[in-house]
C-alpha cells in the first residue's frame, strides 16, 4: 500500500518573490504514523502544509495525499482530511455546538455527533456558550474538535500546542495520540520540541525551507547522544554533592561505578543523551526562542 502522503522533489515560489520558500523536499508520511514538521517560524513548515492540503497551487515536483497529486484533486478530497490551523478562527457569536453543526453541514459523508466530540475534550457543559466568550484553551480544543467532524483519515495540525498552559498542553497531546491508535495519520507543525518529542513517530527538520534530516525522535538522540551514565552522589561529612561520569558499555563490571553505589548516597541518575534542541542547533546551526523564531546560529 502507498504511503498516506508522498512528495518528491517539492519546491514552491510565493507570488512577486525570487527565491523559493521551500526547496526540493523529499518525504513520506505513511498510515497511522504522527509525523511532526520541526523548525522555526519562515523554515516553510506551513507552506508545506498549505500545498499538502491543497491552499497553495502551482508547485513544482510531486505532493500526493492518500495516493492523489493534490493539485488536481476536487472537492472529495476534503471529505478525508481534517485540518486545525494555528489559530481557531470560529463564528464569535454562535455557540460551540451551532459552530460544529455549521460546519458539519458542510460535508456529504458521515459525520461525528459534535455532542460527543465536545465531550471528548471537556467542553459539554460550554456548549452552548458563545465561542466569544471561550478561552485560549477552549477555542483550541474545539479547534481540535473541528479537525475531527468528518471522520478524516488524515489530521492536519498547525501549532497544535501553542499558547497552551501545561494542562491543556498534556490535554492535547493526548488527544493526538488516542488518533494514532484509531489509526489515523498525523502531521503536525511546530517549533515546541517537546511537543515534537513526546508525540512524534518521527521529525523532519526544516529551515530555509529545506529538510536537511528526518528520523524518529529516539534515534536522534541516541545517533547524537553521549553513551554515558551521569551520577550525582553525596560524599563527606558535610554530604557534599559530586559528580561522576562512566560509560554505558560494561557498566555492568564498571568497578569504580559499582563501588560508588555500595559506599555512596546516590541522588540522581541519567544518561546522556542529547534533545532535541541540542540536535537541531547542531545540525541546521539555528537556534528557537519560545514563540519559534530563529535566534542565532549554534556551533557543532
């Protein structure tokens, strides 16, 4: 079977722009994987996902979503895909469920209950609140909710995660998960590594509107990471904190390893292995801040 989505050899130009704002990316995404797009805002995460979901036309190479080319799908191609863009863009006056039923109307398949929906994520006893008077929170679960009406077989999410509290953004990511295991595809965009980490099959790294590495998270850390065991102990009278590193291979009959656990009060253990952050500065030479913009270049 073919994978969900495949694109070869993508590049894409804005109007009245020379350079391109994505270039020649090469990927695929297959059945029930969460796929995230990791970089900072301008790397071309969201033009990849507009051309992927058919907003942007006139791309050079090949995007193909659920073995279609999109550029030349129609209007059923909609009926198989959910899309939540960054930020929720709702009928200010209309209730939660006279929202989701609006939009419900609008598809020819079946259709979730919007009742049920809105209790998956908390939201049954707002739903007859006007969605002006919903938080940041609220609006992004229902938001989440939309994405889901239809019954899609792919999620398109955009910053799915952002401007959350940690609560909500546990919610969330739950919420994203429970969507892999009713096997659904996942493509998120975010610069939250986190959020990529956490919920990611894989990660595609992108910025300039290139993808110079895709892998899953585990693997990035273990390719990238120290093959060693950090230990924090207390030694001395004075119960002095200290610090000692060994290697991971032959721990086991490691003596001095084995003579700190029997003789010394351990307080921490960890390996060594490098985030997500660490790799992405040390293999696009960039830097995020918190809202995602690109800071400076790293060395490495």
């Amino acid at each position: 079977m073919a994978a969900a989505i495949e694109v070869k050899d993508l590049s894409f130009t804005h109007r009245g722009q020379c350079e391109r704002t994505i270039q020649q990316l090469d990927f695929q995404i297959e059945h029930g994987e969460i796929f995230g797009f990791l970089g900072p805002s301008g790397a071309g995460k969201s033009t990849t996902q507009k051309i992927l979901i058919g907003i942007l036309k006139k791309y050079e190479g090949s995007a193909r979503v659920l073995g279609l080319e999109v550029e030349g799908s129609g209007s059923d191609f909609y009926e198989r895909i959910g899309v939540a863009f960054e930020f929720p863009n709702f009928y200010g006056r209309f209730t939660a469920l006279e929202n989701l039923n609006l939009f419900r109307s609008l598809y020819k398949g079946p259709t979730e209950d919007p009742r049920e929906l809105l209790k998956l994520v908390g939201l049954d006893t707002s739903a007859k609140l006007r969605v002006s008077q919903y938080s940041k929170g609220m609006k992004m679960r229902l938001n989440f909710i939309r994405a889901l009406l239809n019954k899609p077989d792919i999620l398109f999410l955009d910053e799915p995660t952002s401007g959350l509290d940690p609560v909500n953004a546990q919610t969330m990511k739950k919420l994203i998960r429970e969507q892999k295991q009713l096997g659904r595809t996942v493509l998120i965009t975010t610069h939250q590594m986190n959020t990529a980490e956490e919920i990611c099959d894989r990660v595609a790294f992108m910025v300039d509107g290139r993808i110079p590495l895709i892998d899953s998270p585990r693997e990035l850390k273990l390719k990238y990471g120290e093959r060693m065991l950090r230990v924090e102990y207390e030694s001395g009278r004075e119960r002095e904190l200290m610090y000692a590193q060994f290697a991971l291979d032959g721990i086991g009959s490691n003596r001095a390893y084995l003579e700190l656990l029997r003789n010394q009060r351990i307080e921490t253990m960890h390996t060594m292995e490098a985030t997500l952050e660490q790799i992405f500065i040390k293999v696009t030479g960039k830097k995020m801040d918190l809202n995602g913009n690109s800071m400076q270049e790293g060395f490495g």
